[in-house]
C-alpha cells in the first residue's frame, strides 16, 4: 500500500503534546517512522529518527519491508545513538537477537508473532474439541485457569476491592431460613415447604432471589427441612436441617455456618418485601443491622388488629416520632435495640423485626462466637424466650449479643413487607401483590 507520511514539524508537534500531558515518568513514547517503506530514503529516515528523538520521544522505532536485515543495519548504523531502537522483526525472521544488538538495537518486539501463534493454536484447538465434543480433549494444550488468573492479577485486585471499596460494595452472601413447617398453611404445603407458595404466578423463594439479584447479590445459601427435596432453583448453596421439627431457626442457621462470614444477610423464607427495603439495608454502616417496621407502634395506636399473631417486637433505644407524619417521614439519628422478643411487653415495644438482618465481617464474627459460646453456658438451662438453645430463635441469639455489650442498630421502615405464615396471610398475600 501507499504509504503518505505527515510532515516532520507535525509529527514533532504530536510528541511534544504527549510528552506535555505525561503523568507517569515511566511511560515510554516511542516515536515510529516508515520511510523506508515509502520509499524516501535513508537520509529522510535518519532526519526523521533523529528530529523525533530532539522532540522528546523515548525511543524510535524505524521500520523496513526489507526481507532481510541489511538496509536496517545500515540505517542503524548510522543513527547518533541519541534514544534507544526499537525493531520490529516480523519480516526478517532469521536475524538473531545479538546480530541485532550489534546493529545498535535495544529493544525488539514479536507481538505479531504471538498474534499469529495465537490463532493457530486456536484454530486447532476448536478442531480438536468440534471432533471429540469434549472440552476435556484439550487439555493438555491449554494453560490452568489459576495461571490465567495469575497473568490478570485477580489475587492483587481481591486485596484491592477489600482495602478500597466503599462498604456495600464487597461480595454479600445471603442466607435463607427455610426450614420450618407451620401447620396453619395445611393443606397448601402438604408437597412442599412454605418458601415455595406460589403467589400470582411466582413462589415466595423466587421473588426473594430475585430482589437479592437486583441489588447485586448472587451469592445465596438456602437452609433446607420440611419437603426439602421439592427445592431445586439454581445457583442456590443448599444445607439441610433434618433435624427442622424439634429445633429453631438459630439451629438452622448454623446447619449453614460455613457461610457464615464476610458481610451477609439473614433472610426468612416466608416474607415477600419491596425491593427498596433491601436496598436500604444495604446502605447500613453498622456491623449489626436489623429491619423493623414502625408500623406496628402505629397500629397498637389505632387499636388494629396486629398483622402476625406472634410479632417479634423490638424496643429502641430512643423512641421514634408518634402522629401522622411519623408514618412517612421516618428520622435520622439514633436506631439503637435494646431489646426484642416475642414476649416483649406492648408498651415497651416500638416497631416489629420483619426477619431480615445484615452483618458485617465484625458483625457476623461477633455472632458466631456469640453461639459458640452459648453452646457451652446455656448447655443445661433455659435460652432467653427458648427453652432450650436447640430451640432458640434468631432473636434470641441478638438479645445475648446486646446484653453482651455489642451495639444492634434498627433499619426502620414503614410497611412494604409481608409475613407468610398463615392461610389467611397467604390469602391477603395473594390480594394485596401484583
């Protein structure tokens, strides 16, 4: 092809810009000419090289179409030695690395080399696998993924994304508790566990994966009891809890404590929510944050009917708001539990907890060793609300955290969730969910 070479003041012009904007002294700017394959010379070749090289330029790479070494040598030769060469040996494949030295080289690309080896490997390797079918069939010519995963540095980035990510940003594991059988749903769960009601045309497990998946969450564990065999969805971690009918929630839980570390959310398996609740979970800075919905005070204060017959109750630390706009305006400041139970006096009681929690790498460390160590000093004695530790509730485990010393601060909401744990709350389910 024909080559049309700018002139050299404007090719200055170019170096001089970049070296201008250059923040890395490190970074080399390699000024390149084909004068030679133009056709101009090689006394244009060396006004180039050299005028480049004057202009700032790191190093200068002069190219030839020559099949051989001879017109480059010469050029080299003749040039002042001012930066370093660089050279291209695409074509004059037989010329070795010191012949080059000799000639005044100092660095030598094969990129077009690699390219071409590249795509023959390629194009043997797919002949290979379209003939067997099998990916296994090229093994042996192929690199471990642990080596591409060295070559891309993935073990400096996991570092970096830990040290410098703003929290929130970092890998989430939510775990589902879904192990439990309320008999008030027979006989809609007589082949199936709760998580797996179907309400307009999506089961309650299904909607909860999916409102995990929308804020990025894909990391999920489920725990497993009554019917366990009818749960399939995947890129779900499976546990199991064959012990479901004579446990609680807490020993479920704990069926999955391998999961349990790095920033992770607990989740019931029977509450349908908005989107927006988990969202702003997410955004909690404390190591220990639980969901409760305001809406109950407020109910006890119209004299309603309470959503759930056995409410989790959570008392904070300060108040909130009472009257009309406590219910859509809900304030900053301080969320601080004090304490929670479904045996908590009404008129201690402040808000509901909806059964979805978010703890922290310290958070959740903190709550491990918290159970560990209730093993051992509750091992013959009552648990809080429980009778026993075997059947203690995860709430129960958040009361002895506080009572503790460990701060547990409240995600405050207002509505936008439901229970499932009932028929006549599946019945409202099915009315009040588009």
């Amino acid at each position: 092809m024909r080559r049309e070479l700018i002139p050299i003041d404007e090719h200055c012009g170019k170096i001089k810009a970049t070296k201008a904007a250059q923040v890395i002294p490190d970074f080399m700017i390699i000024a390149r000419t084909e004068a030679l394959i133009a056709g101009w010379g090689i006394e244009e070749t060396l006004t180039r090289a050299e005028a480049y090289a004057k202009a700032g330029a790191d190093a200068v790479l002069i190219h030839s179409k020559s099949k051989t070494f001879d017109q480059l040598k010469s050029v080299y030769k003749a040039f002042s030695g001012r930066v370093p060469i660089v050279v291209v040996t695409t074509i004059f494949d037989q010329t070795t690395a010191a012949e080059m030295e000799d000639a005044g080289v100092k660095i030598i690309t094969y990129a077009n080399h690699l390219v071409r080896a590249a795509i023959r490997g390629m194009r043997e390797t797919l002949e290979l696998i379209k003939k067997d079918t099998r990916t296994g069939a090229a093994n042996d010519r192929i690199v471990t993924l642990p080596e591409v995963y060295d070559i891309v540095v993935v073990s400096q980035m996991e570092k970096d994304e830990k040290a410098f990510l703003p929290v929130g940003s970092e890998k989430i594991t939510a775990v589902i508790v879904a192990a439990g059988f309320e008999k008030q749903l027979q006989p809609r769960i007589e082949d199936k566990p709760e998580c797996l009601l179907d309400i307009k045309s999506k089961t309650i497990l299904e909607r909860q994966v999916a409102a995990l998946n929308e804020c990025d969450i894909k990391e999920i564990a489920l725990i497993r009891g009554y019917k366990k065999e009818a749960i399939t969805l995947p890129n779900i971690r499976y546990y199991d809890n064959d012990r479901y009918e004579e446990t609680g929630e807490l020993f479920s839980i704990f069926c999955a404590e391998s999961e349990l570390k790095g920033r992770t959310i607990l989740l019931y398996g029977d509450i349908v929510f908005d989107g927006t609740i988990l969202e702003k979970l997410l955004k909690s800075p404390a190591d220990i944050s639980l969901v409760v919905d305001l809406a109950w005070q407020d109910q006890q204060q119209r004299g309603a009917q309470p959503s759930h017959l056995n409410p989790d109750l959570v008392s904070l630390a300060e108040p909130p708001g009472k009257g009309p706009l406590a219910r859509f305006v809900i304030p900053e400041g301080e969320h601080r539990i004090v304490k929670l139970g479904q045996q908590l006096p009404h008129d201690q009681a402040h808000g509901e907890f909806i059964g979805m929690a978010m703890f922290s790498d310290e958070g959740i460390k903190a709550f491990r060793d918290c159970y560990r160590a209730s093993l051992e000093k509750y091992k013959s004695t009552g648990f809080h609300e429980a009778g026993t530790l075997a059947k203690a509730s995860f709430t129960d485990l958040v009361q002895e955290l506080i009572n503790l010393g460990h701060r547990v601060d409240a995600v405050p909401i207002f509505k936008g969730w439901m229970e499932v744990d009932s028929f006549e709350e599946y019945q409202k389910a099915w009315a009040k969910i588009r």
